[in-house]
C-alpha cells in the first residue's frame, strides 16, 4: 500500500486529509482485487463471523433527556450514522477517558 492514513487530531484534520488523498481507496481496492483479495460482501461476512465469534451486544434500556436525545441525533446525522450507534460511541470513548484518568489503562 502507498501511502498510510495518519492519526488524526481533529474530524477537519481527517477530512482535509481523504480530501487531498481521494484517489488513495480507489488504488487500495484495486490492488486488492489484483492480489484476489476482494469478494462480494466481504466486509457484512467479517461483520457477522466477527459478532458470531463474541456474542451479539446485548440490548439495554435507558431513559435519556428528550434534549439530549435530540442533540444525539443531530450529531449523529451529520456524521453519517445511526444515533444508537453514536451514543454507543460516545460511551466507549468516555468509559476510556475514565479509565485513563483513574490510572487502569
């Protein structure tokens, strides 16, 4: 592969970066495909060998502010994604930063 994408500080900093690199996922798919490496669904196959392997997440009920709901749906949708999918996000990344600040990772 050419070129390998840097860790970002910032979403602008990404998306500057993929504008300037637009071409790059085009050349990785074609030299995936030249290597025989590509197939039809592979990425929704991962997908489910991989939720298969670990066991489903389970599903949770928990009452959020309609204010906050709102607000979750709006980032949400201007990122492109699911608001569950979001607030699952936005946990995994707070349940980090905890664990950092507390000293067990």
């Amino acid at each position: 592969m050419a070129k390998k994408q840097p860790p970002f500080k910032t979403e602008a900093q990404e998306a500057e970066w993929w504008a300037n690199h637009q071409n790059l996922i085009a050349d990785r798919f074609e030299q995936a495909k030249a290597a025989g490496k590509l197939s039809n669904g592979s990425v929704a196959r991962v997908a489910r060998e991989r939720a298969s392997q670990g066991g489903a997440s389970p599903t949770i009920t928990i009452r959020l502010a309609q204010d906050d709901l709102t607000r979750a749906r709006a980032f949400a949708a201007e990122k492109g994604l699911r608001y569950q999918t979001y607030l699952k996000m936005l946990l995994h990344q707070a349940l980090n930063s905890e664990e950092k600040r507390a000293g067990r990772r």
